[in-house]
C-alpha cells in the first residue's frame, strides 16, 4: 500500500503511517501534477491547501481520501462516493484547543488582560483601570452541549463557576456531569453572569442572539463566542456594549471575517481574536494522529471512526437499500426543520419490500438527518446513532408487515418533552422518493430543493393569498400540495419554489387571516 501526503501534516501523523506503508510527502503540487502521480497511491492525505477535484478523483486508484481536519469542502465527496472512494476527516482533534481557547478568552475579558497587557507596553502603570471580576461563585451559561461545550463545562466547574446549559436536544438525566444544570433558552440568558456559545450556524441559530434576548440578560452580562460568526447579531451587540447592558465580550468569530472594518473591534470592552479557536499546535498534531488512524483501518478493511461518505450496505443490497437511505435522511432532515423540542425516542417503523433488507443503515441515515441541523460537526452514517446515544435519544426499529410484494414504507416517529410526531415516506418505481405523511396529514412532496410550508385553517383564499406575496416577491412556484385533517378543518400546504423565502416574506405569509404558521424548508 501506498500513501501520499500533499500538504504541510504534522510529522506525528506521518510517522504513524510510515510504520505501516510506503509514503511519500509532495506538497505544493499542481492539479496536473497530482493527476499524473496519483495513480500510483491508494490513500491521499491532505489539509486545507489540496484540491481534490473531480478530474484528480477520476485518474486515481484511491481506496480512502483523508482530510487531516474538520471540513472536507476542498474535496470531491460526491465524485470520491460515486468511484467507491471512502473519505474521512478528523472531527475531534481540536476539540480541547478550541474549549481552552473559550476559557482564556473568558478569563482575559474578567480580568481585563489585553487592555492592561497594551497599557503597560505603552510604560503606563495603571492598576486602578483595570480591576477585574472573579469568575468563582459566577455562573457561566452555556448554549449547545456538544463535545466543546462539554468541555468548556468541566473547565469551568474546576474555576468554581456554577454551569446552566441549554441544549435542545439534551435531557438533564442522561448527562454524566451532575454539575451540569440543562434548562430552557430564557432562564439560561436571565441568570447567567456569562455566556457561551457551542453551537452550529444554521437558519434556527442564525442571530439567535438579538436585542429581544440581550434585554432579558442581567446588566453587565459577559457574552463570549468561539463557535460561528452570526450566532450574535452584530449590531445589537454593539449597541449593548455601547449602552454598558452587556459590560464585556470576547469574540474569536465574526460574521464577515477578517472583521477589519467592524466597529466591535474598536470598543475597549471588547477582547477580540482572529479566529484561533483550533490554532495550537497540539490541535494540529491530534487531527494529524486521528486521520492517520482512520487512513490505516480504511487500507486494512476495518471499521473506520470518521467516514464522511460510508454505507455499511452488503454490495448486493445496496442498490434496493440506496433510495430507502436517502429518503430517511431528508425525512430527519425535515423533522428538526419542522419540530423542536428535547429528544428522547426515535422509533423507525418499517412495512413492505424494505422489510427483507437490514435497516439499520435506513435508521441511522434518519438519525443523522436529525442531528445535521443540531451538532457543531456533521454527523456521518458511522457515528450517528454513538451521538444519538450519548445525547440520550432511545432508538428503536420494528417491522410491521413482512409482505414483501407491498410497497416500501419507513415512518419516522420522535418523542419529544412536547409529544410525539411522526413523518412517513415511500420509495417508487426508478427509486423515486416520496414524503407521503406529515403527521396527520397525507401529502405527496418531492423531498428535494426548496419547499415553503404553510399550517392554517382549511377556508377559500389562502392559497391565493399565498401564492400573490410569493409572486410579488419573485418566487417562482413549481408545484403544489395539500393536505388537510378534515372539512374546513387543520391544513397543511407545501409549495415547491426555486428560491430561498425570505424571512420578512415568511412573516408577511404569517399574518394572514387563519395561517397559524409559515416555514422555509432546504432538503
């Protein structure tokens, strides 16, 4: 076996895979160069710098890509999954630089370090400016639980600091730090003398911090980011900061970055870092040493800790399974865009066809469509369902009918602290796939591209009403579907649209008469 290192890897990485292979470190080679090469190798490692593209994919012999990091945006995951190329990255290696970094950043904007650090290179010797706040006794919430969040929690409780956590999809009693109190959104930002943010950027986290909830932190709260820029609405922080609401914050992450023309970074009160969350040089060397040992498993035919694009589907099943995998992934998809709440039970019910194939690679595509829009790192068909498990979530499958000559139908069902809901789905001839339930209500939705969904009240005009603001706004329509519970009753429609709808337009939709809510859905 032979293993090619394109870009700058830690040489611990290296040295790991030099026990086990032939390898061969190139770095700073054209595509051209790449491609005439890379038929010789059966594993590329590469950082950020390699371009794996298509063309560089298709010349090559690869049995595994790994990416010595987090993001896999610099390669080719759908041309490296069509050519049986598995890939894999490293998701954990900067999990402690970045909880460190949240903690010095916590740390320097109590006790003023940056500010007094400049003031005495400038020969002032000036203590009075400079008094500080203890961060024991304080309490310091914190927004997302995930791995870094976790983290930052245990760093936290050893300064002392009493920790309240909100995280949507974590139940107080499956944690196994009781220090740790998990309670809603608003009492996190009510009583928290600090907050942090542990969070991915999505459409629900996007300005999830804004002027409504600044005004109901305490006075001289301590806001602090290490996660993505707009989490915080820029501008509301500003004016907070200004007004002394929020006395302080320490940001390493910015909506627009490099953030050279943002006031933020102006204010006295504000410790700002560009972005160095992952930069230590340990971090480096653990996603050098992780992908190393996932690049190994993949060439001895082992089970691998980070596969970006794996399906564990027996070869001759995969083609009956393949449309069945994918469906229940839009269905999860669809469900944390639909639905919130703590999560405590996912149940996959199966009937027909699909019933004589293993399902457990369909539940665990449904499982990491849930936690797509809820995890800091995207989930994978290897570990989602471990993540399920740790965050509490029961799991279970059953086979309601084994008439294999019936239709394949999978049902989505979740429990949550505020009931249950479910989402069912079909897969037609030529692997067409079908939402054919939502709840209650029976429809028939191509789950691909964009939908805008509307809940209200069965009566003549909504449609219309819609379907004008949608067109006044230059959203072309491209199907419809209706579902309702009964005569004049509930209803739901779903309007396929070549566009993203913007929320003022959505807003727009929700306050016509008898619309109890309107949402943008991306499949």
């Amino acid at each position: 076996m032979r293993v090619l290192v394109s870009d700058d890897l830690a040489q611990e990485g290296v040295d790991i895979l030099k026990k086990e292979f032939d390898v061969d470190v190139k770095t700073k080679l054209s595509e051209e160069e790449l491609m005439e090469i890379i038929p010789n190798y059966d594993a590329l490692v590469v950082r950020s710098a390699t371009k794996v593209t298509k063309n560089i994919i298709e010349k090559s012999n690869l049995k595994v890509i790994g990416r010595a990091g987090v993001g896999v945006d610099n390669i080719d995951v759908d041309a490296a999954t069509h050519k049986g190329i598995l890939v894999v990255n490293a998701p954990e290696g900067n999990t402690i630089a970045a909880s460190e970094h949240t903690i010095a950043l916590l740390m320097s904007v109590a006790r003023n370090i940056p500010a007094a650090v400049m003031s005495l290179k400038n020969k002032k010797w000036d203590r009075k400016s400079f008094v500080g706040i203890e961060v024991r006794g304080k309490t310091l919430g914190i927004v997302g639980l995930g791995r870094i969040g976790k983290d930052v929690a245990a760093k936290a409780i050893g300064l002392g600091m009493n920790i309240l956590a909100y995280d949507p999809y974590i139940i107080n009693n499956t944690l196994e730090n009781t220090h740790i109190k998990v309670t809603d959104f608003e009492t996190v930002l009510k009583n928290s003398d600090f907050i942090t943010f542990h969070v991915p950027l999505t459409k629900a986290t996007y300005h999830m911090i804004d002027k409504d909830q600044i005004s109901i932190m305490k006075d001289k709260v301590i806001l602090i980011n290490c996660a993505r820029g707009g989490i915080i609405n820029e501008e509301a922080l500003y004016e907070a900061l200004v007004s002394g609401k929020v006395g302080a914050c320490a940001l390493d992450v910015f909506e627009h970055e490099p953030p050279l023309e943002s006031p933020l970074i102006d204010l006295p009160n504000v410790v700002a870092t560009p972005h160095l969350g992952a930069s230590t040089a340990e971090a480096q060397i653990n996603v050098a040493i992780e992908v190393a040992n996932d690049i190994i498993r993949a060439l001895k035919g082992e089970l691998v800790k980070n596969a970006v694009n794996m399906i564990t589907v027996r070869p001759e099943e995969y083609h009956e399974i393949k449309p069945f995998i994918e469906l229940a992934e839009k269905m999860g998809s669809l469900y944390t865009q639909l639905k919130n709440g703590r999560i405590s039970e996912v149940e996959m019910i199966y009937s027909g066809k699909v019933t004589k194939f293993d399902v457990k690679p369909i539940t665990v595509a449904a499982i990491k469509g849930i936690l797509t829009n809820m995890l800091e790192f995207p989930p994978n068909l290897v570990n989602a369902y471990l993540l399920a498990k740790e965050r509490g979530i029961k799991i279970s499958e059953k086979k309601v009918s084994e008439d294999q000559d019936a239709p394949g139908t999978i049902t989505l069902q979740v429990t949550t602290d505020k009931g249950k809901n479910s989402i069912s789905g079909t897969v037609f001839e030529k692997d067409e796939i079908r939402i054919t339930a939502i709840d209650d209500y029976k429809i028939d939705l191509i789950p691909r591209g964009y939908a805008l969904m509307s809940f209200h009240k069965d009566r003549p005009g909504i449609v219309g009403q819609v379907g004008s603001l949608l067109g006044n706004n230059d959203i072309n329509i491209a199907y419809m579907q209706l579902g309702r519970k009964s005569f004049r009753g509930e209803a739901l429609m779903v309007l396929g649209i070549d566009e993203e709808v913007p929320e003022h337009v959505l807003n727009e939709i929700r306050k016509i008469k008898d619309v109890s809510d309107a949402l943008f859905i991306k499949f």
